[in-house]
C-alpha cells in the first residue's frame, strides 16, 4: 500500500465502480428486455425465469468463495478475472441464438459478477485514505444505484433502438476500458488465508438449483408427479446436509454462529422476505407493461422511473438517519410502503388501467424501497463484531439473491398456477394473484423487521454510525 498516495482518489473510485456499475446496469436491462426475448427466443415463461435466475443463482452460490479467492490469492487479481470473464460472458450472450445458450452466458456472468460486487467494495476501501474512505464507499453506492436505476431506461432505449443482443454488446467496451484501469490503479491485497470449503459451495448450490427448478419446472410437470418431488427432495436434502456440514467443517463458507445474534438473523430474514417480493412482483409488473398495455421497452424504462429513481435519493437520507432512529423504524416503514405500493398496484390492474392511477403506487414503492436499502445494510452489522463484518456482509448478499431467485420462481409460479399466459388477454388476472402474493411476502418483512434492536444505532453492539467495512475486507 505504500504507493496508494500517489494515485488520484477520483482515479481509484473510478477504477472500482465502472464495473460495478456495469453489472448493476446489466441486470434491470435484462429484465427489462424479458417480453423482447420472449419473441426473438420464443422462449416459454419458464426460459424467461432462468434467463434471470441462472445469473442470480451462481451469484448466490459464489460471493462467498470470490471474497475467499481474493483473500488467498489476491483481491485485485481476481477482481481482474471476474472483470475478463463478465466481458467474455456478455459476448456469449450477445451472440446467444437458443434459450439454453443464453441462460448458460447468463450463469457465467453471474458467477463472475459475484468477484466484482464483493471485492470492488474491499479494493477501494482499502486503497484511499481513511479519513476520504467515506466519500469514496459513498460515491461507490451511487454509482452503483445509478446502475440499477438506470437498467430498465438503458435497457429500453437500447432495444428499441437497435437489436436485443445490443444489451449485452453495451458491456463490452466498458469491460475493455475497465481492466487495464484496475490493474493499473487498484493495488493489490490480501487477507486472511483459509481453505476454501467446496464441499459446502457444492451442497448449496446444488441443494438451491434442485429446488428453483423444481418450483419452475412444477407447473408443467405437475407438482405430484415424480420427477418434481424427486428434484424438491433432494434439493432440502442437500440443504440440509449442508447445515449439517457448516457446523462441523472448521472453515465453514457461511457462519451459521452469526444467526445466534437476534439482530442478524432479523436482518438476513428481512432482506429474503423484501427481495422475494419486490424482485418477483418487479418480474411480473415489467412484462404487463409491454405485452399487456402495449408500452415499448423505452416507455416501460420511462415509467417506471418514480420507482426505480425514488432510492437514490431516499436511501442517502435513510442512511443519514439510522444513527438517530436506529434501524428497525425505517425498515418497518419502508416494508409496509412496499407492500402497500404492491396491493395498490395488484387492486386497479386491469389491461386498460391508467398510469395515473399506477405512478403514485410506483412512487410510494420506490421510497419504501429507498427506506429498506440503507438501514439493512446497517442493521446486519449493528451488533456483529468487526472481526465478523466480511463473513456477515457477505452471508446477506448471498442469502438476498437466493430471495430474487425464489420471488421469480415462486411468484410465476403463482402466475402460471393462476391460468396466466404471456397474451394480453391472459395475463392480468393471474398477475393480479401474483402480485399480491408478493405483497404478502414483502408484509411478512415487516413483521420480521420488528424483532430487529429498538432505538438509536449507536446503542446497538456494533457500531453502524459509521461506514460498515465493506464485503471480504481485511481482518485488522
């Protein structure tokens, strides 16, 4: 770190928050795009859940072991390899002609998007001053917000603009433009050096895949039918024995001691319920707006914007109060927001509805949404030493992206259970169920939330007033 002086703050910001920002931006565009794919694949409804869940899945299954290979191996070193790969993997899909092939480059790039999220935190954060370190993590949040607020508008735009696969050819020059950045800015760190445990990545994400394609693949099967209850079995089974194998192992990828501590499993409990029903009802809202109201990909960016905008300036703020309401407040405030912006929404659906009558709903579920984001993040470190910072930051974006994969999955589902099809005229009454189930999820967040430590952060045992280390930082 001696020569960390000599490199601009601005330049290291930079360096760590263009592909973060690019992998931000990448998955609203997809979701985005779903009704556009939807036609040039032909793909059924169940291709359109994998093209999303087969990025969230290997994300899930593989942050933990990213910020485990950037300890023994060097952060900057695999920060540069998940970079190539996203870069690699975004060509693949781009030039994707069959479902399968797309949801494959789709599992690449999660698995390398789960290097870049962790580890660009901890590389900043390790590389500027401590006295700028709050500026830098802050500017690093808004331009990684700016990324999923923009998706959906970036997304629309492109597509409409020119071809679908355009989406993915976007991440190109920003890949190519990034790496040699990183590697000459970014210095390199270490951190603590521990066996990786594959046995536990092996039983949790085969125990995870087992039971999303069990649920996808249920409502073409039948949920009765053998295959089905085989694939759900053995998918607990193995998830299970993966508990089992945490407890015993002396390096064990998820810290099942840190659930002993009431306000982190509260927290972790909150961020699956709000994830599960925001991105599942989010899956579902997208699609009724192009394939039902008729709206181009660009006009859906359009007017979801209340929504997708409203956290980035919510969350600063929320962030700003959580020393002096602590965090259970706003997190009870902006679950019940969500859940009644969803029911809202869910109540006046029709194929005609007006956007009168959704932008407010829209905007109510934005500032929810900004209430949640911040305070979680506080609260899953509010009472967890500073030693257990990286293992917990990292256990709770791991376990809110098993909630995006299981809200798709279940919640379509519900769709496809409710008679739903991807037709104007067969999609709004089962989307009207799903969407609600959802907002039945994201109620059960709020309940959730109130087991969350009452009063001022500051009397919790951590300490959340100030910037919580980021994920895989070294241990000092």
């Amino acid at each position: 770190m001696p020569t960390a002086r000599f490199r601009p703050t601005w330049l290291l910001i930079l360096a760590a928050s263009l592909p973060m920002f690019m992998a931000a931006l990448d998955n609203l565009v997809v979701t985005s795009a779903l009704p556009v794919l939807q036609r040039e694949f032909d793909a059924s409804i169940e291709d359109l859940q994998w093209f999303v869940n087969a990025y969230t899945l290997a994300f899930a299954g593989l942050i933990l072991v990213a910020v485990a290979l950037g300890d023994r191996f060097g952060r900057r070193r695999v920060f540069a390899i998940g970079l190539a790969l996203f870069t690699v993997s975004s060509v693949l899909c781009a030039l994707s002609v069959e479902s399968w092939q797309l949801i494959a480059a789709r599992a690449v790039q999660g698995a390398s998007a789960a290097a870049l999220m962790p580890l660009s935190l901890t590389l900043l954060s390790t590389s500027v001053a401590p006295r700028l370190r709050p500026l830098a993590i802050g500017v690093w949040s808004g331009v990684t917000g700016l990324g999923v607020a923009l998706g959906p508008l970036v997304g629309g735009a492109v597509v409409e603009g020119l071809n679908w696969n355009a989406i993915f050819w976007l991440n190109v020059p920003i890949g190519v433009l990034s790496l040699p950045l990183v590697l000459a800015v970014l210095p390199e760190s270490f951190g603590r050096r521990v066996r990786i445990d594959l046995v536990g990545v092996g039983l949790a994400s085969g125990g995870l895949l087992a039971v999303v394609y069990g649920i996808v693949r249920a409502e073409s099967v039948g949920w009765g039918s053998a295959p089905i209850v085989a694939t759900l079995t053995a998918g607990v089974v193995l998830l299970a024995l993966f508990v089992v194998w945490e407890r015993r192992t002396p390096d064990p990828l998820l810290s099942l001691g840190l659930f002993r501590d009431r306000g982190f499993s509260a927290a972790n409990v909150v961020g699956v319920l709000f994830s599960f029903g925001i991105f599942g009802a989010i899956f579902i809202l997208i699609q009724f707006l192009q394939i039902v109201q008729g709206y181009s990909p660009l006009e859906a960016g359009v007017l979801t914007m209340p929504w997708t905008m409203a956290p980035m300036v919510v969350a600063p703020l929320a962030g700003l109060a959580v020393p002096r309401f602590g965090t259970r407040l706003p997190i009870v405030t902006g679950l019940v927001f969500v859940a009644a912006a969803l029911t809202w929404i869910a109540l006046v659906m029709t194929e005609d509805v007006g956007y009168d009558r959704l932008v407010v709903a829209f905007a109510l579920a934005g500032v929810g949404m900004g209430l949640v984001i911040a305070p979680s993040a506080t609260a899953v470190l509010a009472t967890i030493r500073d030693e257990d910072n990286a293992k917990a930051s990292g256990t709770n974006s791991a376990l809110r992206e098993v909630g995006v994969a299981l809200g798709i999955a279940v919640l379509t589902a519900v769709f496809t259970g409710a008679g739903g099809q991807l037709t104007p005229s067969g999609y709004v009454d089962a989307a009207v169920v799903a969407v609600l189930a959802g907002a039945g999820v994201v109620g059960l967040g709020a309940l959730a939330a109130l087991a969350l430590p009452h009063g001022r952060a500051a009397r919790a045992g951590g300490s959340p007033a100030a910037v919580p280390e980021p994920v895989g930082a070294a241990r000092r």
